[in-house]
C-alpha cells in the first residue's frame, strides 16, 4: 500500500509517522491531505509554532460561532485560529488529534477531526475538571501552494461544553 492509499483509508497521524513536507511537495494535488494530517499531527505534538506555519499570512476563516467568532480589528483570522488552538492545547495538556476520514479534491481537503484529552487547565471559560473530553469536528481546507488559505467546518462545541459542564 502506498502512502496516497494510507491517508486515504483516514489513519492517524501518528501511525503515519510523516514529516513535515515541503510547501512545493504539498501543493502536489495528491498531497492536499497530508494538511489534514499535519493539523492532527501538529496538534498532537503540542508545536503550535509548526501549526501556524500550516496557515497561509492572507488565511480566511469563513466558521463564525461563539467558539470561532470574526476577528476583532487589528487581528488577522490565522492570527485567531492560532489563539483558539493554543487554548484547547493550553486547557488539555494531553491533547491528541486524529485526522479520521479524510477526502481530497481539487484544491480543497475535507476531514473530520476527533479530539481527545484531559481536562487540565482553564478552557472555554471553565476551570479544569480533571475529565477526558472527546469531540469532533468536520473541515473543508482549501490549500494553494501547501498552506491552508480558506476553512469552512464546524465543531461539535454543544458537545464539548455538555461534557465541561455536566
């Protein structure tokens, strides 16, 4: 099997073991998934540095929610992707990614996202509470050049908060 055949079959970042690829490797379109694998594996790894270099500087985010809202003047949307992703690693120190299901096409990459990790600092306005939290989220990344440039998605926060508070 080949590692096109992996990612399409959804295996987690960590069972893939990859690196990084290169910006001219991942604007191959038969490598528009490895994003979705970088996310998760970027995340798993706590390197929030390596996560906002999968951001291009003009990125939009076109999800707006309580959990996700339009950024305040002066803050670009990559800018507040970073600060949301650097809290959930901040509030579960544990935190682990998996990229589940992931589908290409053209220019766009879609995957569904699970999240596990404990419940270890302040996060989404709620002290610790010590509990394993698992949530999903399904994304659309449209990718030029290797760096995520556009997101559509939504998350499962109604579960998440169901879980912080309950």
């Amino acid at each position: 099997m080949n590692r096109r055949d992996v990612m399409a079959r959804g295996l987690t970042a960590s069972a893939l073991a990859v690196a990084l690829p290169s910006p001219a490797a991942m604007a191959d379109p038969g490598m528009k998934s490895n994003v979705a694998v970088q996310f998760a594996k970027t995340l798993s790894d706590h390197d929030i540095e390596a996560f906002a270099a999968l951001f291009s500087p003009v990125y939009v985010n076109h999800q707006f929610s309580a959990a996700s809202p339009r950024p305040p003047v002066g803050l670009s949307a990559k800018a507040l992707t970073v600060n949301l992703f650097h809290a959930r690693l901040n509030g579960m120190a544990n935190l682990k990614v998996v990229a589940d299901k992931i589908v290409v096409d053209g220019d766009s990459c879609a995957a569904n996202f699970i999240y596990e990790g404990t419940h270890t600092g302040l996060y989404m306005g709620v002290p610790p509470t010590g509990k394993h939290l698992r949530f999903s989220s399904c994304d659309i990344f449209r990718v030029e050049h290797g760096l995520i440039v556009e997101h559509w998605g939504m998350g499962d926060i109604a579960g998440l908060m169901a879980q912080l508070k309950g």
